[in-house]
C-alpha cells in the first residue's frame, strides 16, 4: 500500500490528550467531553507544513491510511517549553478601561493572545502569556482517512492556516483569484509564494468595493 509523503494533503481524524485529558479533537464522540455542543469539523493538513504541532506533523509522514496510531509527543515537539519571560506584570487599568475585572485563574484574549490570569494584586495584574498545553507532554491518537486531491478542498485547508477564515475565491485559468476589502491585500502578497509551492497555482487578489457590494444586496 502506497504511504504518506511530505506536501501531501490528507484528512485526519485525531484525538489529542494532555495529562489524560482531551484537549482536543475531530471525532464526535471525543469532541462531546470536551464540549457537548461542539460540532465535528472535518481536518485537512498538508504534511509537513506546520499546520499541526511538529510532533503529530512528522508522524503523518510514511503512513499506511485508515490505520490508528497512537504518539507521545514531548513539550518541544507540541506546544513548546514554557518560558519566564512570558510571564509579565500589567497595570489594573489596562483591565478595567476594557471594562474587565481581572481574577485570579481567569483565561481571556489579551491583544489577540490568550492569556492567563495569575495573580492580582493592587494596582498590578500577573499575567502569563505561555500557550495554556505549552510544557505539557502530549499523547495523540489519529488516523489518516484519505489523500486529498480535489483542489477546492486543497487550497480552503490553506486559507484556513493563512488566514483563519475562507475568503470569498475563484479558480480560473490564470490561477485562484481572492476577493475582499483592500486590507487584505497584504496579506495574499505575504502568502502566495508558498501558496503557489503547494497548489501550483498563482495567487491574486482583487479589491471589492464594499459599499457597492452592499447597495447590490438592498
């Protein structure tokens, strides 16, 4: 049976486990314990890029499909070491101008990183801002459905890494168009070489102009 290979796009179905706790998970049942309204989502990688932590990303590589395996994974392989330096002090008021009241314990998004709350104390707030599994050495149980290689599904798994959302797009003859407002640009410049490494196509972005956009749904 032909194996998994670098660059290659697969679905997975995997369970991730942290002190014998589930973390995380695309398997309904699974899911359910770590919330019970969660919905499955259907997962879609590119071995070897990066798009799940290194350890579980090297173990997808030279794989039979629909087979289980089961992987340790080590604090440098998963979410990283924890780091001192990462662990900080912030004045109450950064708090409470954004209308938060600060706990110990608590976990929130501070500048789009989520944090945790260690201590409060006076006019001052300890923070860490270590990744919350980061330290923790992992255990990963998965399979590999399928090889992908519809394009569609190849390059929304990308948008998915790049951009944490799917843009609205368009495969043509001279490559994948994305539309959006003109922020975005930048971000389709940043990405389009490794876009065109893995899905063979050029990458090009159009302005739409959302005020026009909005009078054409009235």
């Amino acid at each position: 049976m032909e194996k998994t290979k670098k660059k290659e796009f697969v679905e997975i179905k995997y369970t991730g486990y942290a002190n014998g706790q589930i973390f995380d998970s695309n398997i309904a049942e699974d899911l359910k314990k770590i919330n019970p309204e969660a919905k499955e989502q259907k997962t879609i990688v590119c071995i070897g890029e990066g798009m799940v932590v290194p350890g579980l990303d090297r173990a997808l590589e030279n794989k039979d499909l629909d087979k289980e395996f089961e992987i340790d994974v080590a604090p440098k392989e998963g979410f990283g070491e924890r780091k001192k330096e990462l662990i900080t002090t912030i004045p109450l008021k950064s708090f409470t101008e954004k209308n938060i009241a600060p706990r110990t314990g608590m976990m929130l998004t501070l500048d789009n990183y989520l944090v945790k709350i260690l201590a409060v104390s006076g006019a001052r707030v300890t923070v860490d801002f270590n990744n919350p599994l980061s330290g923790k050495h992992l255990k990963y149980k998965f399979k590999i459905i399928r090889k992908v290689d519809d394009k569609k599904e190849k390059i929304e798994s990308l948008f998915m890494l790049f951009f944490k959302f799917i843009p609205e797009f368009e495969i043509g003859d001279k490559g994948v168009i994305i539309r959006g407002a003109r922020g975005m640009k930048i971000l389709v410049d940043i990405c389009k070489e490794k876009f065109k490494e893995l899905i063979g196509e050029e990458l090009s972005f159009e302005e739409v102009d959302e005020k026009k956009e909005k009078n054409k749904d009235k």
